[in-house]
C-alpha cells in the first residue's frame, strides 16, 4: 500500500484547493465557505515518482464530540493516527490562530512526521506569517499557494524526501494494477477519436472542432489475455501564449497532471501536419517527468507522400529529441482502425523497458569496456576517475556512477555514457537519467577537513 499523506488544519486554511492541486485533478469540492469538506476524502497521487495516498480532512475544530463540528474533527483525527506524513496547513494571510497553535501541540504529542505549510503565501503579508510559523515547533515551513500553484513542485519534493523508504515492489502485486496510460497531443490530433477506437465504444465525445475535450477523462481497457490498461484522453495542449480562458487554463493543468501520472503516455501526431514545435515541447515535457512514450502519427490514411512525411518526421526527431532516441512511431487512422492493433503491443513493450532493471555485474562489465573506449576527459588539468556503477531505481532506469569528482564530468561525456547505456541494454526511447557521485580523496585538504 502506497504511504498515506494526510491534509490536516483548521477549517478554511484552503486544504481542499491543496488536496486537488497535489492529486492534479478536482477530486475535492472547494468554496469559500467554511466546512465544505465534512468527510475524509481519498485520491491517488504521483509525487515525484512516489505514489501516495492522499487524504483530505475535515477543519479541525474545538467542539463537543457529539456536535457535527466534534465528531468531523474525530474523523480527521483517526486520518491523522493512520497517516505516514501530516501537512498541517495554516493561512498565510491570515497568520496564527489560537486554533492552529492548539492543534499544532496536539500533533507534537502524536508522534508522527509532521509538515507545515503555510498556505495563501502571495505577497508581502504572508512572508511574515511564514516567519512567525516557526514558533509551532514543527520545523521550517514550506509556502505554498494552492490556489494559483506557486510553491507546488517544492511542496512535492519535499513530501518525497520525508516519506519512508520506498519498499522493494512486489512484482505479483504489480502484475495486478492496471497499466495507467494517458493520450497527450495538440487539439484536433484525434485523442478522443483514438481512444474510442481502443476501447471499442463511443466513449468520448468526438467532432471536427477543436478543443472537445476539457477535462482528462479515464476509462480501463481490458485486453484479450485479461490484464488492464487505464487509458486517459486529455484535453488539447496549445502554446502557452495562446491559453487565455480560465477553463483551458484548468483543461491543460488537468491534462499536464494525467501526464505526470502515467506510466506510458502516447503523443498523438496529426500525420497530415508533421511534427510541430509545440508537439517537441510536449515531448520534451514527457522526457523531464521521466515517462515512457509512444509517439502515434495519426490520420495517416489522409497523408498523400508516406516517404517523404516518414522521412521528415525521423529526420526532426533525430535533431530536436536526441534524449530519447530510438522513441517507437506507430502510424495509424484512429477514424477508420487502420494500424491501430499495433499500438497496444508498442505500449507494452515501452512499458517493459521503462520498468527494465540491469544486474549490477553486467552494468560494470559494459561500464569498465566504457571507459576503456572513452576514458573521462580532464578537467583543470586533473584526469577524472570513475569507479563503478548501480542501478538505484527503474521507472525511469535511473543509474548511479561513483568516482573521484564524478560531479565535474561535462555534459557530452554523461550524453556518451546514456547512450551507450541505451544500446548496450536496448532501452531505445525511454528516458534514462544517470546521476554522477563524487568520493572523497582523504589525501586532499578537503578530505582532511571532513
């Protein structure tokens, strides 16, 4: 089970804004109004590679425990005894409260990890209140605005760096989930037209217009040899500069979130049109959140010179998404099936290399003949030593290389080694990070000062 993060604080502080903005969908309803939220409400999220179990609360509140007030504030209370990490959220703007102190000494004495953030923090009024939050005890206060995502991505990191360990997955449990797949791509590419042809059915309302689709909608797919695949169609992705409507705004931050929770995500191309810069961006955005991805050429049916058009996109490709070279094409109609068996088979092998692992043994073996080819390049006249290498995690394959200064290797030389990672192991397409680490020379200064 995936660690349980509870939303906790005084009614009003915007902790359901919070618990919608962190599971990257409106799973909660928010108002103004104080006390929406008068039930424990649960959703999956994706956290910097970390999946949790997000729970939002009631407003805790003094109140007799047989009051609607009291027995809201025992169910937040039950959350919190279950919880692996509590965010005990107060208002920025509005500073301190008698309540939130009283709360805060009631968290010290549970005995769980504890954040506090200190949410509305817009403006000069909320730095103050930030600063005056220390005086809680429950450590340094992260700022945040839910309402407007400022703070956001270091709220993230700073959840997955306090959660626990992530245990070893269990692959028979693994087997069981559903392959969670999202469908990205410009508007009017045919996502919705593709995802109806997959699922067999009139799923998703579909039509000559652009921007259909506004919210990121999921439907599980059960193919022939029973396993699952949760396919989610997602709005349009256009140019920043040409978003203006306040609900594109929350279409493209729901699409970029089913993006962000996938495991494999599928571009989808209008064939007819080629490769533009704004589709490259929402590659370039899949290859920074670490998924694996498929790229559809959609409406090839409709495109008259194959050749020319094949050629021209590889050759862009080739140019402008070096990092993930090798990324699968699949050319199909979604509007009349033609090459749309070869998709999910494409999905899947993607799927398995993005979650491949490579034994240590072997990796050393192809990292020593490495560096044998290219030996590391000096730097300040100091030839650079790499010493041996692991994997730390898959999901993206993620590999770590130790050696004296490791830090300082230049940018082409990491490039030489992920690509070399990438063909020796046959991972083509799926991004690779490699993180280099330093070791300590206990003969230099800096050694013996440590």
């Amino acid at each position: 089970m995936p660690p349980v993060v509870v939303i906790a604080g005084r009614p009003n502080v915007g902790k359901s804004t919070l618990f919608n903005r962190l599971a990257g969908r409106r799973a909660a309803i928010v108002a103004d109004t104080p006390g929406v939220t008068r039930d424990n409400k649960e959703a999956e999220a994706m956290l910097r590679g970390r999946l949790v179990q997000l729970v939002d609360t009631a407003g805790l509140e003094e109140a007799p425990p047989d009051s609607l007030a009291g027995r809201m504030r025992e169910g937040a209370s039950h959350a919190v005894r279950d919880a692996d990490l509590v965010l005990f959220v107060i208002d920025a703007r509005a500073g301190l409260t008698p309540v939130d102190r009283h709360f805060a000494q009631w968290l010290r004495r549970q005995d769980k990890p504890v954040m506090l953030v200190a949410n509305k923090a817009e403006g000069r009024m909320a730095t103050s209140s930030i600063l005056d939050a220390y005086e809680l005890g429950l450590g340094d206060p992260v700022g945040v605005s839910a309402e407007h995502g400022e703070g956001i991505a270091d709220l993230m990191s700073e959840i997955a760096a306090h959660l626990p360990p992530e245990p070893e997955e269990d692959e028979d449990n693994a087997e069981g989930r559903p392959l969670k797949l999202a469908i990205v791509g410009r508007p009017n590419a045919g996502k919705s037209t593709l995802l109806n042809r997959l699922v067999g059915e009139e799923r998703m309302l579909t039509g000559p217009e652009p921007g259909i689709t506004r919210d990121a909608i999921a439907s599980i797919l059960t193919a022939d040899d029973g396993s699952r695949i949760e396919i989610v169609d997602t709005a349009g992705l256009r140019r920043p500069a040409r978003i203006e409507a306040e609900l594109e705004k929350l279409s493209v931050g729901s699409a970029i979130n089913a993006l962000k929770m996938a495991e494999v995500v599928i571009l989808a191309i209008d064939a007819t049109e080629g490769i533009n810069d704004q589709d490259l961006r929402i590659a370039q955005l899949i290859e920074r959140e670490g998924r694996a991805c498929v790229l559809v050429l959609n409406k090839w049916d409709a495109v008259e010179d194959r050749n020319a058009t094949r050629k021209a996109i590889s050759d862009r490709l080739e140019t402008s998404l070096n990092q993930m070279k090798g990324i699968p094409v699949v050319t199909l109609s979604a509007l009349t099936g033609a090459g749309v068996e070869r998709l999910l088979p494409t999905v899947r092998k993607a799927s398995e290399i993005w979650n491949k692992r490579v034994t240590t043994g072997e990796l050393n073996r192809w990292f020593e003949h490495a560096l044998e080819k290219h030996p590391p390049p000096m730097v300040d006249g100091r030839r650079l030593k790499l010493r041996y290498m692991t994997q730390a995690k898959a999901r993206p394959p993620t590999f770590l290389a130790f050696g004296t200064r490791a830090e300082r290797i230049p940018e082409d030389y990491s490039r030489y080694l992920v690509n070399g990672l990438r063909e020796a192991f046959n991972m083509p397409g799926t991004p690779i990070r490699l993180q280099l680490r330093g070791t300590k020379n206990p003969f230099s200064e800096e050694g013996r000062r440590g």
